[in-house]
C-alpha cells in the first residue's frame, strides 16, 4: 500500500490513538489552523475464498457546518467543502485492514470549525479470489459525485490541535456476492453497494480480546458481531491466534456476538464501551454436537 498524501504519512499496523478534539463546539473565531487525520479500516470478510477487496479513490472532501444554512441545499454548495485530497489515484485492499489495523490516509491541516460530513469519491472496485478469478465491479452511479459519510457527533478542529477521524469500510455489506461463498468455484460475482461510517476518535473505544475452545485452544475466523439496538455497528474475524478488536466504537451500552460454523453461538451481554479505553472480552466457544 502507498502513501495517499505526503506530509508525514504511513501505514499504520496497530491504530494510533492521536490527541483529538471532536467537542461540540466551534473555535473558528479563534482564527488559525488545526490538524485533521483521515484513517481507513474494515469490518470482515469471508477471506477463506477472497484474496483482495479493492476500491480507488482519487479525492476526498470534508464539509465545514454552515450556521447560516438552512436547507440541505444550502449545507452542501460547493463552497462549503475543503478538498483534502485530489490527485493520482490511489488502490487499497480492504482485506489487509482488519481487527483494528488501518491505512493512514491522510494529515493536513485545515481552518479550525466545525465538520460534519466527509465525500470520497470512489472511481473502482474490485474483488481478487484465491483460485486467481478477478471481479471488475461497478461502481454505482449515484457515488459519480462522492460517497457522503456523516461524522457524528461533529468533529471539531481547534487551532494547535490534532484530530483523528477513523473512516469503517465495511466489506461484507459493500461486495455483495453473488452465488455460493461456501463451495468451491461457487462464487459468480460480486455487487459494489458501498457502506461506510465516520467516527470520531475522542468518542470512540475498543473492543478485543480471544476466542478459543477448551481455554487454550484459539479459533481461527469465528464472526465477531458488537450490536446495539438489534443493529450490527461493527465486527472481526479472529486472526490464528484466535484475537480479534473492533475499533472505532462510541462509548456505549453493547452485546457481543460470536459465530463460528461447528460451534454453538455465543452472546455476551452487556458489554461497556468507554471512549479512549480498551475493553476485553473473552469468547469460550463449545463444539456443536454432531
């Protein structure tokens, strides 16, 4: 993978939890610039057949709050916008960000304000399997002028400050597949319907831990689920060391879900989200019995 912007940028192995400020308030009356960091990460993908997920992207804005707009309409001219990226286009494999890793995207600095929603602009996707068979998938016409993705709560840039927003591609409900994921050869092709979401990091948590059978013995790619409200916010694949993580969470109320095919589902419940702190919880799972 390559740098997207320079200006001080990598790839990162392991989220790095920068210095943020994502109140809600406004400091653009305090003049100057602050620092926002742009991130990439994914929820999982059925990877047993699939070797790559891979979109382009060739620019990326992000929109300043417009206290005197009053429709829609208005919040979205064109002026409102700050381009933090435009250029060569840019290919990433969304199945290398996975349980907490992300791509560092970009780190610019920008006018102190409010922002509340970023356009990317996705010009390919595709998918690679592991027998060698690629997907060429279209991307859908209404994202021609940029996938929109709300931060909520608005992030907030203050004069001095770095800010870090965590942008979650969620993979298994952005490549559709189509046919059998399960059987060999049986899959027929992929439908790009892209879904992401935009966090905040001051807000936001973690989630790790193990799952594993008989307390030592780690599962390979069981379906890690964290739902609120009925509703799936993210999820993982544990990894061969039976570890997973979720990252970019709001601190909240949750349940864990685990899923492996073989072994009897798992829910924990509640599960407690703090912002900027790292919850464990620890899968035991138990083989069905045949």
């Amino acid at each position: 993978m390559r740098n997207l912007v320079k200006n001080g940028m990598m790839f990162l192995a392991a989220i790095t939890l920068l210095a943020t400020s994502c109140d809600q308030i406004n400091d653009s009356e305090n003049g100057g610039k602050g620092t926002v960091v742009l991130s990439l990460t994914d929820a999982p993908f059925p990877v047993s057949l699939v070797d790559q997920a891979n979109v382009t992207i060739d620019k990326i804005e992000i929109r300043m709050m417009a206290a005197e707009a009053t429709t829609e309409e208005e919040a979205d001219k064109p002026a409102q916008y700050v381009v933090l990226f435009e250029g060569s286009e840019k290919t990433f494999n969304l199945l290398d960000l996975q349980n907490g890793v992300t791509a560092e995207l970009l780190s610019m600095d920008i006018e102190a304000g409010s922002y509340d929603l970023i356009r990317m602009h996705v010009t390919e996707a595709g998918v690679v399997l592991k027998d060698g068979n690629e997907f060429d998938l279209k991307v859908p016409g209404g994202t021609s002028s940029g996938l929109k993705i709300k931060i909520s709560p608005a992030l907030v840039i203050e004069s001095g400050v770095e800010s870090e927003v965590v942008l979650d591609f969620d993979v298994s409900k952005s490549f559709v597949a189509q046919g059998n994921i399960k059987a060999k050869n049986g899959i027929k092709g992929f439908i790009f319907k892209p879904v992401l979401r935009a966090v905040c990091q001051k807000y936001s948590g973690i989630v790790a831990g193990k799952v594993f059978e008989n307390a030592t013995t780690p599962l390979l790619e069981a379906h890690v689920q964290i739902i609120a409200a009925d509703t799936v916010l993210s999820s993982a694949l544990t990894d061969a060391s039976g570890n997973y993580q979720m990252i970019g969470l709001p601190a909240g109320t949750y349940k864990v879900v685990c899923e492996k095919e073989g072994y009897t589902k798992v829910t924990v419940d509640p599960v407690i989200v703090k912002a900027r702190e790292k919850t464990v919880v620890d899968v035991p799972m138990i083989k069905t019995t045949p």
